[in-house]
C-alpha cells in the first residue's frame, strides 16, 4: 500500500504538474497577448508622439513667424510715427514763417494806411484854413 501510495503521489503530482504546466502556458497566451496590444499601443503611442512633435515645430515656426512680423510691423508704426513728426514739424514751420510774412505785410500796410490818414488829414486841414490863407495872401 505504500507502493500504491507512493505511485499515487507520483500521479497526482503529474497531474498537478500538467496542470499547472497547461495553467502556465495559458498565462503565457494571455502574456503574449498583452505583449502584441502593447507593442501596438506603443506603436500608436509613437505615431502620436511624432504628430505632436510636428505640430509643436509648426506652431513654434508660426510663432516664430508671428513675432517677425510683429516686429516689422512695429519698425513701421515708429518709422510711420517719425514721418507724421517730421511733417507735423515741417507744416508748423511753414505756417509759422507764413504767419511772420503776413504780420510784415500787415504791418506795412498799416503804416501805408496811417500815412494815407495823416496825408488826408493835413490836407483836409488846409482845405479847411483856405479861406484863412486866402485871407493872408490878399
């Protein structure tokens, strides 16, 4: 009986084995499996990886870009800014130098006026004394 004991152990330790031997191999399945969706997900992973990558490098040449252009267009508002100054600066002198050309020229035509009163006024003022002067000279 110990024969058939010791037999028996044997067996049922085969049969434990093959089990587990035949467990094992459906965990491996099951492990490789999981391995391919892995490699997959990996794989999409790095396609996704390489999408933002160039995503990134073409928003970083847009803003690279967009910053160009804000600078250019900052050179033109100051150079814009500089011009409109510059003939500010130049129409201010004109009408200023038109302003003391017409001042002259009023000032010149107020004395011309005054000695045109004063004229009238001496002659107006002999008109006036005539009869006195006649008087002196008869």
């Amino acid at each position: 009986m110990v024969v058939k004991n010791a037999s028996a152990n044997k067996m049922n330790e085969n049969g434990q084995v093959k089990t587990d031997v035949e467990l094992l191999k459906r965990d491996m399945e099951l492990l490789a499996g999981l391995a391919e969706k892995f490699d997959v997900a990996i794989d999409r992973l790095t396609e996704v990886s390489q999408s933002v990558d160039k995503m990134l490098a073409v928003h970083e040449t847009r803003l690279v870009q967009q910053e160009q252009q804000r600078e250019i267009l900052h050179q033109r508002i100051s150079d814009f800014k500089k011009e409109t100054m510059d003939e500010i600066r130049a129409l201010r002198d004109e009408n200023t130098r038109q302003h003391r050309d017409l001042e002259t020229r009023i000032g010149k035509v107020e004395k011309w006026r005054w000695f045109v009163v004063g004229v009238a006024s001496v002659i107006g003022f002999l008109f006036a004394q005539m009869a006195n002067i006649s008087k002196l000279f008869n």
